[in-house]
C-alpha cells in the first residue's frame, strides 16, 4: 500500500501544481488525473479487464460533473485536479481488495460508482482547504514585499519556491490522505451491505449518474453559449446520419 | 508612446539592453505565476517573481533591483495563460526607464493595467468556460469512437484519451504562453493593437460552437448503443424504454437543477445517486 500511496502522492501533487501555481497544462483535469492514476496503479494482469477501464470511466464522469462554465470567480471551491487521482485511486485500490466480498456479475460498474463518488466528495472537501492556503499565500507576500524593499533577492526567490512545494506537498498530502480514508470507508461500508449491493442496483445507479453528467455537460456545452442547441442538433445530426449509414452498409 | 526611447548616450551601467534569454527565463517563471495567490494581491507576487530575470538584468544594486521589483508587486490580476503579454510590456517600460527614460511608477502601473484588465475579461471565457471545457470533451469522445481492441488486452484508451485532452487545449494555449512575452515586449507602445490581434473573442466563438457540435455527437454515440442493448426477453420498445429511462430522469434532473442552482453539479449529483439508491431497494 506504501508504493501505491506514494504514487497517489506524487501525481497529486503535481496536478494540485498545475492546477494551483499557474501552469494550467490541462494535466490538472479529472479525466487525465484519472486516467494517469489508473496507468500508475495498474494491479496486474489478473485484473486487466476492468483496472484500465475503471479509471476511464471515473475520469469520464468526473471530467463532465466537474466541469463549470461559469467564470472563475463565480465558481464554488471545487479542487478538481486531485478529485480524478482521489476518485481513481479508490476505485482501483477498492477493486483489488474488496473485490472477493462483493463479486458482482456487472464486475467494474460498481467500482466506477465507488470512484465517481469518492471523487465528488474529494473535490467539495479539498475546495475547503484553499482558504487556509490562501491565508498563507497572503503572508507570504506581505513577507516578500519586506525582503525586497531590504534588497535581499535570492530570500525572495527562496520564498517563493517554497510557496510552490507548499502547493505541491498540499496536493500530495491531501491526495494520499483522502485515497486512505475512502478505501477505509469502502472496506467498512460496502462488504456489510453485499446482500444489498446487486448489479442491477449498480446499474441503475450508474446510468442515473450518467445522465446527470450528460445533464452537466449540456449544461456547460449547449445551454451556455450562444447557439449552442443549434450547433449541437447539427453535431447529433451528422453523427446519426454517419452511424445510420454504416448500419445499413453492415445489415 | 510611453517613456520614448533615451536619445542621450547612457551610462556604460544603464546601457545593458534585455536579452533573449531574458524574456525566455520571464516566459518560463510565467509557468508558476499563481502559487503565491491571494485575494489582497491576486498574482501580484508572482507577477514581481516572473520579472526577476528582467530587474536582474537591468539593475546592479540589490537595493535598487529591490525596490524596483517591490513597485511591480502590488495588485495584478489577468489570464494565467495570457500574463506573459503583461510582463513582456513592463520588461520593455522598465527597460526604458533603467537606461533613463522619463517613465514613473504610475505610468508603468496604467500601462499593466490598460493590457491585463481586457487580457482578463477576454481570456477567461475563452480558455476556462470554453477551451478547457471542449478539451475535456475531446478526451471523452477519444473513449466513444476508438475501437475497443482486445476485449482482454489492456486498454489503450486510458493513455489516448488524456492525450486527446492535452493536446487540444494546449496546441492552442502553450502557443500563446510562448510567444506572449517576447511580442508583449516588441508591442509595447501598441497595446491596443496588440489586443485585436489575439483575436479572443473570435476564437472564444469559434471553440463555443465546436464544443456544442462534439457534445451533440457525443449524445448520439453514447444513446446508440444504449437502444441497441441486449433484449433477452423480447420487450421491444418496452426494453429500450425501460434502459434509457434512469439515464433520461438524471439528464433532464440536472438539466433543470442545473438552471435553478448554478455551479451545484456535485450536490446534485450525489443526491442522484441517493434517490437512485432509495429507488433501486424498492423495486
């Protein structure tokens, strides 16, 4: 478990530096977090049906019930960047050790839920901690403003690197920490209730999930810009005249 | 023109110009130009950390470099992706007044001004509310369109989807963040045509439409195979019904909860999946 929580570690202090220092590469986005920690914590091959296909799923839900398109400032505290390496680690982490308790005949499905909502839960708690990181920050500068007004660069310099493996060591601790307490909470909740927890059920789950990240994606991708219903008819049209055409060549 | 070019001969000390490397090593700090962020000073720190390289080089005292990076330290606020155009342009007012143009700080702060503040108020929607979102789209509609391959086999599309996903935002926001400082500091005096010729808004329309086509495309590809699912007992179109119904409610839930309650994506997901719960014990 040491390896593959410092492995969490470092990828989620590299997407809480992408997201929160200003490098903005898009590496910080649930679906690539996602997708990066699924490739990192691949448990092997006697899982390989479903160890690569969870975090996919997990980021895809993620990536659409995260994404706001209102502008930053108007946005709540949500800390994306580590929610997908938070939500897939669960997931992946879950999947390996609580698999034999709960063996579902819809086999992933269950462990995308389990990472879609460790997920969910990660981002509202991790926004919370930005307020105190920016108390910091504000300090921090106050302290800067003195160094150079006493010409004393490099301790400027020194400051600000230390700002930046602030952000880094916050996203590493939080990622680990939060992968621990939601495969504990998973360990304790979900093989008690293994008589409850059935594939349809999953299923249902699933595909209301999924429908309310459609919901978000036409919230984000249609209803916000302008036009945006005709150009997405227009989408959805070329598309099924595409697969309705290929239909009938294959039938 | 802010602050002409000195025609006196200057000092032999304040006669070194910016270098290259100079506005590169600015351009690269731009990278971390928010880790000192906060709500009295927005980037203002990293603002005065990305200059360094600038002040180092047209300053000999500590005590000077001090200070002049101290008056570039006070309230800055633009696009992360966009900043390098703001510091390029100081580069150039500071480069000025170090070889003794008549420039002082209140000039210097109007000009930051006069390009951050419509840098902002263009950036934001461009790359937050539409770039990024369709970024994260194109690496969803990777998942729908590559083929699966070996059904046993690991699967690829765990590296191309993300891959999707980079590239898309970055092949136009890494071109920005390259070239900005180096032609905020060539057009300086000229901020304003500077600004039309990013082009933002037009850009911003353009992604917005592309955005809506992938997501119409996207429902069609992820509502296909769900009508086409197996049907063992033979139920027809009660089948179908019965498959896109959960999928329905939840889109049409968030849909309209996502009208009355704006940014509450997650709560109203999570309580999704809870009256799901509740339902699917029940029947």
């Amino acid at each position: 478990m040491f390896s593959e929580l410092s492995r969490v570690a470092l990828l989620g202090g590299i997407l809480a530096l992408d997201r929160s220092a200003g490098l903005n590469l898009m590496i910080g986005q649930p679906l690539v977090g996602a997708c990066l920690a699924g490739a990192l914590l691949n448990p092997g091959p006697q899982w390989e049906l479903w160890a690569l296909r969870i975090p996919l799923g997990v980021g895809v839900l993620l990536q659409l019930l995260l994404t706001d398109p209102s502008l930053p400032a108007a946005q709540r505290p949500r800390d994306t960047a580590t929610a997908g390496v938070i939500g897939a680690s669960v997931a992946i982490l879950c999947l390996e050790r609580l698999h034999p308790y709960l063996p579902l005949t819809t086999g992933g499905i269950l462990w995308v839920l389990v990472g879609t909502i460790a997920g969910l839960l990660a981002s509202v708690a991790g926004g919370w901690m930005e307020a105190p990181l920016r108390a910091r920050n504000q300090l921090s500068a106050s302290r800067g403003e003195e160094l150079l007004l006493e010409g004393r660069l490099a301790a400027f310099e020194a400051l600000y690197w230390r700002g930046v493996a602030r952000l880094f060591l916050r996203g590493a601790t939080w990622s680990a920490a939060a992968t621990v307490a939601g495969v504990a909470a998973a360990a304790v909740i979900l093989p008690p209730a293994a008589q409850l927890v059935t594939g349809p059920r999953a299923g249902l789950i699933f595909a209301v999930l999924l429908g309310v990240a459609y919901g978000a994606g036409y919230h984000t991708h249609v209803r916000t810009p302008r036009h945006g219903l005709r150009w997405a008819a227009m989408g959805a049209i070329a598309l099924l005249l595409i697969l309705l055409h290929r239909h009938g060549a294959s039938s | 023109m802010i602050g002409p070019e000195p025609t006196s001969a200057p000092s032999p000390e304040a006669a070194r110009g910016l270098r290259g490397i100079d506005l590169a090593r600015v351009a690269s700090r731009s990278f971390y130009i928010q880790a000192l962020f906060s709500a009295e000073r927005q980037q203002g720190s990293g603002f005065a950390f990305a200059l360094l390289p600038v002040i180092r080089r047209l300053y000999s005292g500590a005590a000077e470099r001090g200070r002049a990076l101290a008056r570039n330290m006070g309230f800055f606020g633009t696009h992360p992706v966009l900043a390098g155009y703001v510091l390029g342009l100081t580069a150039r007012l500071e480069e000025r007044r170090a070889r003794g143009a008549p420039i002082d700080d209140a000039q210097i702060e109007q000009a930051k001004r006069s390009l951050a503040s419509p840098l902002a108020a263009l950036g934001d929607p461009l790359f937050w509310v539409t770039l990024r979102p369709l970024a994260g789209l194109a690496g969803i509609l990777g998942m729908a369109l590559l083929p699966l391959g070996d059904s046993i086999g690991p699967d690829l599309r765990v590296l191309v989807c993300p891959l999707l996903s980079l590239l898309t935002y970055n092949a136009v926001a890494l071109r920005f963040r390259i070239v900005a400082v180096p032609r905020g500091y060539a057009s300086a005096d000229e901020p304003g045509k500077l600004l039309r010729s990013l082009r933002l808004a037009e850009l911003k329309r353009f992604f917005e439409r592309v955005s809506a086509f992938a997501f119409g495309s996207l429902a069609v590809l992820t509502l296909w195979p769900m009508t086409e699912s197996a049907d063992p007992a033979g139920l027809g179109p009660a089948h179908t019904a019965s498959v896109l119904a959960p999928f329905a409610l939840g889109w049409i839930g968030a849909a309209v909860g996502l009208r009355r309650w704006p940014g509450r994506n997650v709560e109203l997901a999570l309580a999704a999946a809870l009256v799901a719960l509740i339902l699917s014990t029940r029947v």
